[in-house]
C-alpha cells in the first residue's frame, strides 16, 4: 500500500507563488516547472523515506527538484501519510526558509 501524499497550506501558496513568478516572463516555463514541482511531491507515495533528513529540522526531510528548487516534507509511517510542508527556491536565502 502507498503513501497519501498531502500538499500543506504553506506548501501549496508556496508552488503557487513559484509559478505566478515565472510566468511573468515565461507562461511555459511555468507550466513546466510547476508539473515537476508535483509530480516529485507526489512521487512521494512510494518510498517516502528517499529524502534526505534535514539537519535543522528533525522529522523533516527533504528532495530536490532541479534546477532551484527542494521540497520539504515530514512522513507518518503510522497512517502513511506525507505532508509537504514547504517548497522552496534554493535561489533564496536560506535564513527566511520557515517550514512551519
């Protein structure tokens, strides 16, 4: 049996910004990139343990998602359950990344 994979309010106004961003200049890149985003986040129904652990943040883990951008994410393996918690552009800097 999968994982159920959730996208958390912050996570979801995070993908939602990304793609509004790069739409300003490219509506295509912005499809492209937001699909990506998705579909790594999603991926995580079947072994959701793939990411690495984040050092600053117990219970988090996180993937990457080429070129900029990581996903944050925590796993319950009682109700196998993945809530992605934040989306982020490794562009930024790291000392605003807030994941709660």
């Amino acid at each position: 049996m999968g994982y159920k994979v959730i996208l958390g309010a912050k996570a979801e106004r995070d993908l939602i910004d990304i793609v509004e961003f790069i739409a300003q200049g490219s509506p295509l890149a912005a499809e492209k990139i937001g699909a990506a985003i998705l579909d790594a986040a999603l991926a995580l129904d079947v072994f959701p343990c793939r990411g690495r652990v984040v050092a600053f943040r117990p219970g988090f883990r996180r993937i990457a998602v080429p070129p900029h951008y990581a996903i944050f994410y925590r796993v319950n393996e009682s109700s196998h359950l993945v809530e992605i918690a934040t989306i982020w552009d490794g562009r930024r800097n790291p000392a605003d990344l807030n994941m709660s």
